[in-house]
C-alpha cells in the first residue's frame, strides 16, 4: 500500500485516544485530547503530534490541511463484519417485522443457510466486487480497518474462495482488512444431525489449509444453542489456538450459554454480541484482556434487548463496538447508526463510545499496537471530522459526519 506524507494543523479536538492496548471501565473516558493540535505523518507513519506547528519550510514534501473548526480521531475500526457474501435477505427482513424469529428462519432453513446458498453460487470475482463496493462505503464513514468473516462457504472450496476475495481486497483496496476464518458458522444441510462430523471436518481439513494458505488472522465460531455447543466450541477453538490463531467468539448472543466465560478461559481477543452475557461472564471478561464487542446495530435489527454495555465499562470490562455488517442480523455498516445507538440505548458516555471503536476496536483485531490511536509511530490513518468536536459523532443522528479520511499519510476523501 502507497505511503503518503502529510500535516493537519489547527484542528479544534485532535482526538488522540493515545494508547497501545484495550481501555478498561474508566479508562475508557480518557480519550487524550489536544485543542488546536498539530499532526504530521511522514511516509504513512505518524511522526508528530503536539500543539504547536512545526515550521512548515522543514516539510516541502508534505501536503498541509487545515483543520480549523474539525475534529480529528484515529481511522475506525470495525472489528466485527461478515461483509463478504452472496444475494439478500430482504424477504426474511419482512417476515421477522411480521413477527418470526431469526432463529425460526434459520432452523427452517433460512438465514445463514440462505446466505451460504448464493455465496457457494457467488464466483471469486462477484464476491470480490461486491466486497469492494461494500469497503468503498465503509471508508466514506471514517473505517480505515475492518474484520472479515467467512462463514457463508462452508465446505472447504466456499471458505477458502470467501477467505481468497478478502485477501485479494486487502491488496488493493485502501481499508485495511484482517480476516476471520468461521467455518463453523452453522451446520450445513449435508451434514444436518451430525454436527460433530461437520466440526471434525472444518478442524482437520479446511483449518489447517486456511493456515497454511495464511488467509486468516482469527478463528470464530458461532456458539449458540442449536448452533454450537459449549464443549464443540471449545474443541473448535482450541484447535484453532493451537494453530495460531487468534480466537473470536459469537457469544451469549440469544441465550445465556457462558460463551464469555469461554472467550476468556481460551484467552480469545474478542467475546463478541454478549446480549444475554451472566454477571459472572461479565465479571471474566473485566479480569481479563478478552475484549468485549458489542453489536448495539444487531439488537435494533432484531428488536433484542440490548447488550450491558454501561454494566460492563462499570464492572471494569473493555469494551469496543463494530457493526456486524451482514445480510441477516444487521444489515448495515452505519458508524452513525452505531454511535447513536450506543450512546442512547447502552448508555456509553460519547468519550467511551469514542475509545470503543478506536483503540479498543484495535486490541479486538490484535492489532492496538499499529492502529487505533494518534501516536507516533503508528500508522497514519485518520479522519476529519465536519464538526469541531467528537461529540457530534453520536448527537448528529444517523448523518455521516465524517469530510476527510486519510490512509497511510494519503488524503483519500
Ligand atoms: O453476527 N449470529 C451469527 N452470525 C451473524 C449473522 C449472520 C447472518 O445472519 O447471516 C451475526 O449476527
Ligand atoms: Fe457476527
């Protein structure tokens, strides 16, 4: 990827949410902000940041913005996507307005069997494309890294073709994307009954080539009752432990299983959805360095309770929010939309919310030592804000607030 210099000066906030691991519980609130701040990158790196401007006759190399009257944070990240997929869901939306259930759908065959249908039709190319329209979108709100899923394959051949379109994106599309292996996504109609086979086989035979083929950072699981167990996601993740990978888990979304609990027993970057997490859950989580994400676009999309998020910072929890793009349970890849909802149904403060989605959406991906926040050193992704101040970002409901968004030091928007 290009690597650009450039200088922003005079911004109103430089948000700086300076940092390199999770915030946890108060933590959360320091978001590290200069007024009328000076940030310069030099060759996609962050060099500087400070309040007074350096003398711009030092820097002839350097494009020079103002940004008097702006906001300026860390490029977004969002650590939680199923963004690569095949057709629409759009009928199943307007049976669950009716009154179904996801679930419902899904056991009679919907849902994320329905996904897996046109994504196993879906060729390499047509994901790929419409994989790129989909970053091309996210990046216009301030996303300059975001995590991948595959789970929409499910045989070996689907997988590593949804695995492929990512790692094809990352090499020349500007937004970052760390992948997440999810073969164990749903048990396919083939091997309906006999879920332990269908596990056996994504653990010996697609894991394993996933890793050697290097196109996932992180494993994930659905764990979740009729999905899979406790016992079957422990196995499934341990084998993807002792392969390297990184661990994310689907948990505790629709009933209370100790997918927490679990997340943090296997040492899992990321406990994630957390809807019906137990006190104790919630208790492991805050002991440990497994981030909570939370998903608040899910629970309005499905018209759930939401996640504890406010129960969960005061416990002491790190807490980061992404969007759950997918074409089931969340529909949409608003940071808008997920900064109102946040804010005004799990009660995170703007500043937390803030922390949620930048740093700690960077220790979700394992990645808070090169994103996430305005350090030197780090890699110069950041927006700019319309706004002098990062509490427009949930108060401006729904608008996409967000004028400039530079990549590794280049301006691309
Ligand atoms: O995170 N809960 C499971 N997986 C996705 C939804 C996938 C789908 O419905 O296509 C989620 O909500
Ligand atoms: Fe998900």
């Amino acid at each position: 990827m290009r690597k650009g210099n450039i200088i922003i000066r005079n911004a109103s906030q430089l948000v700086t949410c300076s940092g390199f691991s999770a915030k946890k519980g108060k933590e959360m609130s320091d978001l590290s902000v200069i007024e009328n701040g000076t940030i310069i990158i030099t060759d996609g790196t962050i060099s500087y940041v400070g309040k007074d401007c350096p003398s711009l006759a030092n820097y002839p190399h350097h494009q020079v913005i103002d940004a008097t009257g702006k906001a300026v944070l860390p490029g977004f990240v969002d650590s939680h996507t199923h963004f690569i997929f095949g057709g629409y869901r759009e009928e199943e939306f307007s049976w669950r307005m009716r009154g179904d259930s996801y679930m419902s759908i899904m056991e009679r065959g919907g849902g994320i069997h329905n996904t897996m249908n046109a994504t196993r039709k879906a060729s390499f190319e047509e994901l790929k494309e419409i994989g790129r329209k989909r970053l091309d979108s996210m990046l216009a709100m301030g996303v300059t890294t975001v995590e991948g899923k595959s789970g929409y394959g499910m045989n070996k051949e689907a997988e590593i073709k949804q695995l492929q379109a990512m790692k094809a994106l990352n090499e020349d599309h500007p937004v970052d994307i760390v992948s997440t292996f999810m073969g164990a996504h749903a048990t396919p109609q083939e091997y309906k009954g006999r879920e332990d086979d269908f596990l056996n086989y994504m653990i010996r035979e697609v894991m394993p080539e996933v890793k050697e083929k290097n196109l996932a950072d992180c494993c994930d699981i659905f764990c979740e009752r009729n999905v899979f167990d406790i016992e079957q996601s422990r196995r499934y993740l341990t084998a993807a432990r002792d392969l390297g990978f990184y661990l994310k888990i689907h948990a505790d979304e629709i009933v209370t299983l100790g997918g927490a609990e679990l997340a943090v027993e296997l040492g899992a970057l990321s406990a994630d959805h957390l809807l019906q997490a137990s006190d104790k859950g919630i208790q492991d989580l805050a002991g440990s360095n497994t981030v909570a994400t939370l998903l608040p676009c899910t629970a309005f999309s499905l018209k759930e309770h939401y996640a504890r998020g406010r129960y969960m910072i005061d416990s002491g929890c790190a807490v980061a929010l992404a969007t759950d793009l997918n074409p089931g349970s969340s529909f949409t890849n608003s940071i808008s939309l997920l900064f109102a909802l946040a804010c005004i149904y799990m009660q995170l403060s703007p500043e937390e919310a803030v922390t949620a989605i930048t740093i700690n959406g960077a220790a979700a991906v394992g990645r808070a030592d090169k994103i996430g926040s305005i350090d030197v050193g780090k890699q110069g992704d950041l927006v700019i804000l319309e706004y002098p101040s990062y509490k427009f970002l949930p108060y401006h409901i729904g608008m996409n607030i967000v004028e400039k968004v530079i990549k590794n030091g280049f301006l691309l928007i």
